[in-house]
C-alpha cells in the first residue's frame, strides 16, 4: 500500500493534503482524484462561484506527480 496526497493548486498557490490517504491500487487514483474534485465544485456551486482554474495534484510518497485534474476536466457545463 502506498500513501498518495491529494494536494489542491489554483495557479500559484497549494494547499498541501498534509495526511494523504493509503491507496492499493494506483489505478483507482483517476477516480478518487475526480471525486474530489467535483465535491468541491459542488460545496463552491452552493456558495455562488465556482473556480475552474483549479486542479487536483496527486504525488506519492516521494513526492512525484503521478497524477494532475483541472477542475474544468471535472465537469461538464452545457446553457442554453
């Protein structure tokens, strides 16, 4: 098992996942990542502005990117 943290990016600022989460299958790191993202989306949805400049960051361990998700991959907006 492998600790991966989810950290949060909008443009220059991070707001670092200090506990990270223990994951067994690295393949389920697309889905969680995407979960994430559209949970906050949905709380910012709720308060009125919703950013999609932001993006999910996914490092292992030592600290690599194995994983990257923009907030406007997370959600599809259709109008009119």
């Amino acid at each position: 098992m492998v600790r991966y943290y989810f950290h949060l990016r909008d443009g220059g600022e991070r707001l670092l996942d200090p506990q990270g989460v223990d994951v067994d299958d690295p393949a389920q790191l697309e889905r969680m990542a995407l979960k994430e993202a559209r949970a906050v989306v949905s709380q910012e949805a709720l308060e009125g502005e919703i950013n999609l400049r932001q993006r999910i960051e996914i490092e292992d361990e030592a600290g690599k990117l194995v994983h990257s998700l923009s907030f406007a991959d997370a959600v599809r907006i259709m109008a009119d």
